[in-house]
C-alpha cells in the first residue's frame, strides 16, 4: 500500500469516527477551556456614577436646623429640640430648662455613653437631625464640683455623711438576708454602684458614700 492510499485510509476511518455519536458518563465534566463563560457585565460612566452616590452618606451642613431627641432617665420621657447645630451644649440645655423645669448645672447630657462639655457644639459630637441623647438629672446640692473651692465640697460631704449617721441612727434597718449580704460583697457590684453614685454626685461625695455604705453593711 502507497502512501497516498494509506492517507486516504486514515482520513476516512476518522470521518467515520467523527460520524458516530459519543456517550458521557453522568459525573462526566468538560475541561475548562470549553465551559461556557459567563457574560461579562459593562458599566457606564453614568451608571457607575450613580451606583456611588447611591451609597454616599449626606453630611448636614454647618448652622443647619436639626431637631434633636433627648430622652430623659428619670421616667423615660423624651423631649424634641430644635436648634442650629452650631450652637453649643449649654444652649441645648437652657432649651430644656423650659421643658423639664431642671437649670443647666443639674442637667448632665451623655451621648454613646460620654458626658458632652457644656462649651463644645453640637456639630463638633457630629449630633445631626434626630440624633437622640441621654439626660441625667443631677440631686440638688450636688454642685460642690462646681464650686471654686475645695473646702466648700468638704463641708457638703461632711454633712451628707453627719445625715446618713443620723438616719442610721434613728431608724433601725432590718438585716439583710442571705442572699443579699452576699450581694452586697460582690466586688461588681460595688464596681457598678461607684459608677452610678460618680454619675450623681461629685468624685469625692460618691467615694466617701461607697465607703460609708461598705462600712454600714
């Protein structure tokens, strides 16, 4: 056999071949190369533009009008504001003297968990429209903290802890359970107790009052 007649074979036995129908396995799987590739998405400029702005958060501008939520601790009542943003803490509490009836010295505002200075602005804690803060009414004749001299703090806790011998000594408490007694000793709980006195009084008032109840108990 020639080579020509050789070639003709071949090339009719892989016509014949190319003619007859191939069976796949089912787990059977194509390379990769012949997979179908999935369409490929194009944006436009104006498009992309816009999907941008789509997720871009609006600053309030600076002397804007906002109204702001403050919620009070004692009893849970909410008070709306409206005021500029730039005014500054205290102006938010002269506001509010008009509605709770509490002066500005006894009004500590905590937002995120964080006293606001009476002298900084509202833009500054980034407070904007329905921003909601938290109100805590101070105890009168608290303010010792205020005062210029120390000697005046003093005397206002000497007399706190002259009153809360006297009460002790005219009432007669009754013991506390078990379960209370073991209360009482928990270092968290006194953790926590230094925390809310420190909110309602002075640094030094609140230490001598923990010191005063650990003693008592």
């Amino acid at each position: 056999m020639s080579l020509v007649d050789e070639t003709d074979f071949v090339s009719q036995y892989l016509d014949s071949l190319s003619s007859l129908a191939v069976k796949y396995p089912q787990d059977f799987a194509p390379p990769a190369q012949t997979r179908p590739r999935p369409p490929v998405r194009t944006f436009t400029g104006s498009q992309s533009k816009t999907g941008k702005n789509k997720h871009q958060v609006s600053k309030p501008t600076e002397g804007a009008s906002i109204k702001v939520n403050v919620k009070s601790l004692k009893g849970g009542k909410v008070y709306t504001v409206q005021l500029s943003n730039l005014e500054t803490v205290f102006n938010l509490k002269e506001k509010l003297q008009s509605l709770t009836s509490v002066s500005p010295g006894n009004q500590r505002l905590i937002l995120k968990g964080k006293a606001l200075v009476d002298t900084k602005t509202l833009s500054e804690y980034g407070i904007d429209n329905e921003t909601t803060i938290h109100l805590v009414q101070k105890v009168a004749g608290s303010n010792s903290e205020q005062t210029a001299s120390g000697s005046t703090s003093e005397s206002s806790s000497e007399q706190n802890t002259s009153s809360l011998q006297h009460s002790q000594e005219s009432h007669e408490l009754p013991p506390l359970s078990a379960e209370g007694a073991e209360k009482v000793k928990d270092p968290q709980f006194l953790v926590s107790m230094r925390t809310f006195l420190r909110e309602q009084f002075s640094e030094g008032d609140a230490d001598r009052i923990l010191h005063d109840f650990e003693k008592f108990y």
